[in-house]
C-alpha cells in the first residue's frame, strides 16, 4: 500500500475540498486515526504532513478488523448518516484474525448506503483477491474496485456520480 499512499491521499484531499457533502477520513493500520481535520486544511502540503505526523503506524501492518471494530463502536453513528457511501482502501493484507474482520465488515456494510472496496491490487492482471483478509471481506462488500492510477481514479469518479444519480 506504501507506493499508494500519496496518490491516495491526494484523492481523499480532492474529495474532502470538491464535495458538498461531508466527507470523513480515517486510515487503519494497527490502529484507527481520523484524518477528517486535517483533510480540511486549505493547504495540500499541510494536509499531508499533519496526516503525516497523526498517523504514528504506517507501514506497521494492518489490523483491518480491530480498527473496524473501533470504527463501529466508536464512529459509524456519527458520520455514516443519510445514506453514506464507504470507500475502504486496502490491499487486503491483514495481521488480525479474518473471522473478526468478516464480522466487522458485515456491520459496517449493514451500516452505510454502499461499501466499496478499493484494492490497488486489483488493477495488475496477475492479481487474485487470495489473502485472508481480501476472503473474510469480499462476502460482505459491494463493490471491488481497482484504484492504482489516475484511469482508475477516473472511472471511480464516474461509478461514484452514478450511484449519487441513482
């Protein structure tokens, strides 16, 4: 996900600032931070260096499920209103265990409008969704897209004003 991360980023920012509805910002990696505040900021270059600085974990692994646990129970009341539509981007791997993350997505999906899952792995032809945690997930998600460049970005902005059209 590392290679991904600025580019990613750089769309969540682009989305924060270009949308009139609210848009909340979280990253996952052994733990769950918001990202929301600092996706705010007028500023790119600030923005990414708060985020920089406020998550302490990257590149630390992932615990896809625990940080959706922490999601549910603390967050998904409050932002996950009036139809909401879950963009999730991982790659999939995962360290925690695969039954909690299938229980975490499932709420999560039973939660918001839609839930998408993005996977820069998605967009290589070589590449099956085989690791336990893409597994314990994919039952539960709506849409699994590739977002590894800027075409993917594109076609995920054009899925996206679909289903606000729907």
């Amino acid at each position: 996900m590392e290679r991904y991360t600025r580019l990613l980023l750089h769309f969540i920012y682009s989305l924060t600032q270009g949308l009139t509805q609210r848009v909340e910002a979280f990253a996952f990696g052994t733990r769950l931070t918001r990202l929301s505040r600092h996706m705010r900021q007028r500023d790119i270059e600030q923005a990414l260096s708060d985020v920089s600085h406020a998550v302490t974990d990257w590149s630390g692994g992932t615990r896809i499920g625990e940080s959706l646990e922490r999601f549910n129970y603390d967050w998904a009341r409050r932002v996950l209103g009036g139809g909401a539509i879950v963009l999730l981007i991982s790659d999939g791997w995962d360290r925690g265990e695969p039954a909690l993350l299938s229980k975490e997505v499932d709420r999560l999906r039973r939660s918001c409008h839609r839930l998408i899952w993005l996977n820069p792995l998605l967009g290589s032809p070589e590449y099956e969704p085989l690791t336990r945690g893409m597994v314990a997930a994919l039952p539960y998600v709506d849409d699994f897209l590739p977002v590894h460049n800027l075409k993917s970005l594109e076609e995920l902005a054009t899925h996206l004003e679909r289903l606000g059209r729907r």
